[in-house]
C-alpha cells in the first residue's frame, strides 16, 4: 500500500463512515428514549432506496400498499382505544390524521409514478412514503410491548425485521435497483477523483447532524426528548407521554433511514434485504461509541467506515468479521467498568 492508496481508502471509509454515523445516531436515540434495540433501521434504508428506484423506472412503488395497510391497522387500534377510554372526540382527528393522510399519500404517489417527475419530487415523494412507517411500526409492534424487558423488545425487534424484510421480497422482487445519482460531476483533488454523490452524502449527513443537535437544543420536543432518555420515569411525571417520546423517536429514525437510503442507492444496488448488514454497521459504531453519547457514536461510526475500507483493501472476503469483531473488546472493556445497573429499568 502507498499513500495514494491509503487516500483513496480514506475517501471511501469517509463516505461510508458518514452514512453510519447517521444510523448510529438513529439507533441510539431510539434506544435512549424506548429502550427498543431497532434492529429494522436497515429496512428502512432498503424500503428507500427500492421504492426511489421504482418511482424512477415509472412504476408504483409497493411501499404505498403497506403505507395504506399500516394507516387502516394504526386508525383502528386508535379508535378502539378511543372507545375504550369514551373519548369519542378522538375518532375525527384519527380518521383525518391516522387514516386519510397516508391514503392521500399513497394515491398521490400511485398518480405521480408513471409521470416521472423531476428527481428532487421523486425523492420527496420517497420519504413522504417511507418515513410514516417508523411511527406505525412503533404503533402497532412496540407501544403495546413499552413496559417490557429490553430482551422482550429484543425479541420483537428481530420479528419486525423479518417480517419487513419478507414484505420487502414480496413487493420488490428478489432484484436489486440502483438509483441515479444526484449529480454525475467529478472533481479532482491531487490524486482523488471525488464524486458529487459523496460529497453529497458527507454534506447531507453533516447537515443532518446538526439539524438534529438544533432540534434537541432549542425546540420543546427535543427538549422533550433528552428528559425522556436521561429519565423515562421523570419525564412521565412532568407530563411528557412516554408513546409520543416513543413515536417522535421513530418518525426520527425512519427520517434517517430513508434519507440514508435515498442518499446511497446510487453508489450501491439495493436489495430487500441490504439494508441489515449497513443498520448492523451503524450499530456497531453506536457500540464503539458506548452507546451513551452521540459525538462518540458518530466519531465510532467513522471509525467503522475506515476500518471497513482498510480490511477491504487488506483481506476483502474478511471484512466483515473485521467490523464486527472490534466490538468485542469495546463490549469487555464495558461490562468490566460499568455498575450493570438495569433493573430499574426492567422493572418499570
């Protein structure tokens, strides 16, 4: 290896390092505000950049199918609790919000598919789509489970993924697509030849970053949030719902993961199933990062990226193993310093 080398690996480990910080972010704020390990942050990544790539083709994305499906089942769990609780004042706000703005949703994307609109609405379109299935997910699978032990939520997690990776190869196909990038400029930089898309990417996880540090500093639901991570049941107390904290942390998570998706369908074929092996990566720099801090886990998120592009180069067919066996002496270093204190949480 020689310095041009190593620079090309760092571009590539900087690239993709970027795209794991975001989920690393994504997964640690579910985790601090749920208790909820996302397993199925990856399928939102595959869910984005499949339907983007069919709205591209001029076809109907299956996602408006489980889109309309999820707002009927959420709608009448809803309403159910609503009469449940006598509170029949609810049932017009669901019917509106619940049930009809997805549909609406969903129609208006079957109609814009075969018109082939400019790429930036193609994109928008995308995550209006997938973006509202984080908090159905969260709805229907977790809010019903959000007193449960962290192994129980575990549990539904791995049976979330796998239902949504088998929806996936139901309305995709076992075919993958790639989607056209944002800009097919190239810019030279000594001996680098950066891509636009990259820098698209690096560019928009940086501005994700800190739109998220602005939404939790100075707005009331961020605030909202942080109180709920740093103390689930204080938070309850002052008032702040613990299934809105949820639900907001999903609708944050999904967000993520479709722009991610939408963000690196073009530098690599999506498949219905891809998005497990990136949402691992993410987590594993979540992990790297201590799983406490979302500087540490974006930095251990580059730190994955790079590790990643070096083992490439040095032993491709292991580097996946190498990724993942980092996190081992992190986990050993961690269960020998920490106070395992989690009953109070198991116990809530």
């Amino acid at each position: 290896m020689n310095g041009d080398i190593a620079l090309w690996l760092i571009q590539d480990g900087v690239t993709s390092g970027a795209i794991y910080a975001l989920l690393a972010l994504a997964l640690l704020l579910v985790f601090a505000v749920t208790r909820i390990i996302f397993v199925p942050q990856g399928d939102f990544i595959s869910y984005a950049g499949l339907t983007l790539g069919t709205l591209q083709l001029g076809q109907v994305p299956g996602t408006i199918y489980l889109l309309a499906g999820g707002a009927v089942l959420v709608a009448a769990m809803d309403a159910v609790e609503a009469l449940r609780a006598k509170t029949p004042t609810r049932l017009l706000r669901i019917a509106v919000l619940k049930l009809g703005l997805p549909l609406v949703i969903a129609a208006l994307a079957a109609w814009a598919a075969p018109r082939k609109f400019a790429p930036a609405l193609q994109m928008a379109i995308t995550l209006a789509i997938v973006v509202p299935l984080g908090p159905m997910l969260y709805r229907i699978a977790y809010r019903p489970l959000a007193n449960a032990s962290v192994l129980v939520l575990f549990i539904v997690s791995m049976a979330a993924h796998y239902m949504l990776t088998g929806l996936g190869l139901v309305l995709f196909g076992g075919e993958g697509l790639r989607t056209n990038p944002i800009s097919d400029l190239k810019f030279d930089l000594g001996v680098l030849n950066i891509s636009a898309q990259s820098l698209w990417v690096m560019g928009s996880s940086l501005v994700c970053m800190t739109a998220l540090w602005l939404f939790f500093e100075h707005t009331l639901y961020g605030t909202a949030l942080r109180a709920t991570a740093i103390n689930r049941i204080g938070a309850r107390l002052v008032g702040i719902p613990s299934a809105l904290a949820g639900s907001l942390a999903f609708w944050l998570a999904a967000a993520i993961g479709a722009l991610s998706g939408i963000l690196i369908s073009p530098l690599t074929t999506i498949y219905y199933d891809t998005g497990l092996m990136i949402g691992l990566k993410g987590f594993v720099g979540a992990i790297l990062g201590g799983m406490v801090s979302y500087p540490l886990a974006a930095l251990g998120a580059l730190a994955v990226g790079l590790i990643e592009a070096f083992a490439s180069f040095w032993a491709s067919a292991l580097k996946e193993s190498i990724v993942f066996t980092f996190i081992i002496p992190v986990l050993l270093w961690r269960s020998l310093v920490s106070r395992h204190a989690v009953v109070e949480d198991e116990e809530e």
